[in-house]
C-alpha cells in the first residue's frame, strides 16, 4: 500500500514537470527576448540627470560628473540598415567607463530634437521591422555597457511616425527589461503630440520634462525668457493632473544655455555668460539674452524636491566648472538642510565680506563664508565692500 502510494506521488510529480516544462516551452516561444542575468529594478531615488551631446564627449575628463547619478548620451539614431550609429559616429566606450567609475547610470539618448531622417525612423518602426530594431538597440546597449536608452524622440520627428510610439516604447520597454535594464524619455513641458499616448507614458521608468525653449529666437515678437519659474510650475500641473503621472516618476529639466534676441539671434552657454562677469551669475537676463542664474537654479532644484523625484540638464558641457557652477549650486542645494536655501559666500581673509565668485548653497552660514558677495580683495582684510571708503 505504501509502495502504491509512492508510485502514485512519482507520478503525479512526472505529470507536474512535465507540465512546467511544456508551459516554460510555450512561453519561450512567445517571448521573443530572453531573461538576462539581471531583473529590472526601480529606482526610487532622487534624480540628478545630465545630458552631454556628442560634441562634448571629449571634455568628459573636465566635467564634475561625479554629481550626477545619470549620463544621457545624445544622440543615436538608426542607419539605413538598422542599426544605431552615434553622433558623429563617435566611440561613447571610454565616456560609458568613466561614467561608470563615477557611480552614475549611463543611458543612450535616441533620436534628438535636431535633424534626423525621417524616413529612416519610419521604415525601422514599420510592424515588420520594429522587432529587429529593438533587438538592435539591445546589442549596442549591451556592447557599449549601457544601463538603458532614453527616447528622445520629439515634435520633429513624432508627426512622421506616428502611431508606430507606441508599440515601438512598449516592444523597447519589454526588452530592456528583460535585461534588468532602464527606459526614460525627455518629453515637453506642458503639451505632446498626439502620437505619444498615456498608455506609453505609462511605460517608462521615469520622464525627463524639458522645461526650456517656452520661447527663443524663432519666435521674434515673443522675446523673454524661456524657462522662467512659472514654466516649472506649469509643467508640474501639467505631468501630475493632466497628464496623470505620478510625482515620483517625473524629472524636472533645466538649462544651462541662454536665448538671445539681438540679431544676429543665437543661443549662448552659462559658461560663457559668467565668463565675461561673475555677477552674471546671479541674474536671468542680459539685454535681449535671457537664461537662468545660480537663483532660478536653486528655486527650481527646491521645487523639484518638494513636488517631483528629481533634476535635469541639457546639456552640461555648457556648465562651467568653477565655484559659479550651477550643478554645484544644485548639489549645494540637494544636500542643505534646515529650511530656506541662501546663497553664501567666501570670506578668505575673515573681514566679514565675501568674494562674488565663489558662492555655496546652505541653509546656515557655513565656517568661513559671509552673506554679501562685496568683497573687492578677499586676501586682504583692510580691503573690504565695494560699496566701503
């Protein structure tokens, strides 16, 4: 009777195996992408995310990246055959490394809001091909050693393909996935086209909001600014009620370039701006230039932590690297606590004046910086406010 029993419970296990096998079979062949050896994992940590293009792969070893958790890489698009070629065909190998080495996250940023070709994007987003552009791109992440892809396809390229958006970021989703890897997008402020529905919002891991360009040269007879405060605000309505995303999913995108108006009309890099003055460093406007200041910077960087998941930059090689830096002035801000955030600044020589160009970000004032920046030689203390006899 026992020996019954036990020929029954073998059986039984033989039929269960058989089972799991033939079900594991089935699934196989419906998923066309294998499980890596990583499972997806969310991030849920406070975003700090910047975008370097491809004309600035070579000043990686001068950018203060260490005070990122993601790298954007923009941009790559596909070539006639498929494949992802990246801009300028440069070789992103070295910058993925020591990026890495840094800590940070690194994503490949696809598509871009310059020129691509259009016909291109619609043939590998044709329901015949879009399979084997998705495992494309898996083989240019995996080679690079990339952490994911950022869809940065925008209103230049969306009208063209349409309603292939969607199955195209669900196919990409699905994919890198599997592969315990990452996808976000950079999407606009406060409208989208058509093509980008909720359903494929739904689908990214988190949405870098590009809060800039409300105007710019294009538009000649509205010169102002182009990503002042209240566009922030507005973006958050927009993302969080309209849209329905939740807070923990959206970034907050900011720049470090200018809009100038004067003809001839041309955008002007933070670096440059603060260049030619350091005071420039504390106003949003120039003339007929119009950008944003260690001020706005800060403000918004509180926004961001008080209302979303995170900060955003395009595009950091137009950052500068001294004490002026408004990603420093954003890793000030990130790591003050206490309440208020006021801008501080060095006193070397102790005289209770402090040296324009070298602002901090406290809510206290730290061991050696004072609250004015009117210090007109701060290494020496018989020389103090500019404003003194």
């Amino acid at each position: 009777m026992k020996h019954l029993k036990f020929c029954r419970l073998t059986d039984l296990l033989l039929m269960i195996s058989f089972l799991i096998i033939l079900t594991s079979c089935e699934n196989k062949e419906k998923r066309p992408y294998a499980i890596g050896p990583d499972i997806y994992i969310e991030d849920t940590s406070f975003k700090v995310v910047g975008y370097l293009g491809g004309g600035g792969m070579d000043k990686i070893d001068n950018l203060e990246i260490e005070k990122l958790t993601y790298l954007n890489l923009a941009f790559a698009n596909p070539d006639k055959n498929g494949k992802l070629v990246f801009s300028r065909n440069a070789d992103i190998k070295p910058v993925v490394k020591k990026a890495h080495a840094a800590g940070l996250k690194v994503f490949i940023s696809l598509a871009g809001g310059g020129k691509c070709d259009t016909a291109i994007w619609n043939s590998v987003l044709r329901e015949e091909k879009m399979r084997s552009f998705v495992n494309n791109i898996l083989i240019y992440v995996e080679e690079n050693s990339l952490d994911g892809v950022d869809v940065d396809i925008e209103g230049n390229l969306l009208p063209f393909i349409g309603n292939s958006y969607e199955p195209f970021v669900l196919e990409l989703r699905k994919a890198l996935h599997a592969k315990g890897k990452g996808i976000t997008c950079a999407l606009g402020a406060s409208w989208l086209h058509e093509s980008v529905s909720q359903k494929s919002l739904e689908a990214y891991d988190f949405i870098n909001v590009m809060v800039y360009d409300k105007t710019g040269p294009w538009n000649p007879n509205n010169a102002g600014q182009h990503s002042p405060f209240s566009f922030a605000e507005d973006a958050i309505n927009y993302w969080l009620v309209k849209r329905k995303i939740s807070s923990d999913r959206i970034v907050l995108g900011m720049p470090f370039y200018g809009w100038e108006f004067a003809k001839p009309a041309r955008s002007n890099t933070y670096r440059n701006i603060v260049k030619q003055n350091p005071e420039n460093a504390y106003v949003d406007q120039l003339d007929s230039l119009y950008y944003n200041g260690i001020p706005t910077i800060v403000k918004k960087t509180q926004l961001a932590m008080e209302k979303l998941n995170g900060v955003m930059f395009w595009e950091i090689t137009q950052d500068t690297v001294c004490d002026l830096s408004l990603l420093r002035a954003v890793e000030q801000t990130l790591k003050a606590e206490g309440g208020e955030v006021i801008t501080f600044y060095k006193d070397k020589d102790g005289d209770g004046f402090g040296d324009i160009r070298k602002p901090f970000q406290a809510c206290d004032v730290p061991v050696g910086y004072a609250s004015n920046r009117n210090d007109r030689d701060d290494s020496n203390p018989l020389i103090g406010s500019s404003d003194s006899k």
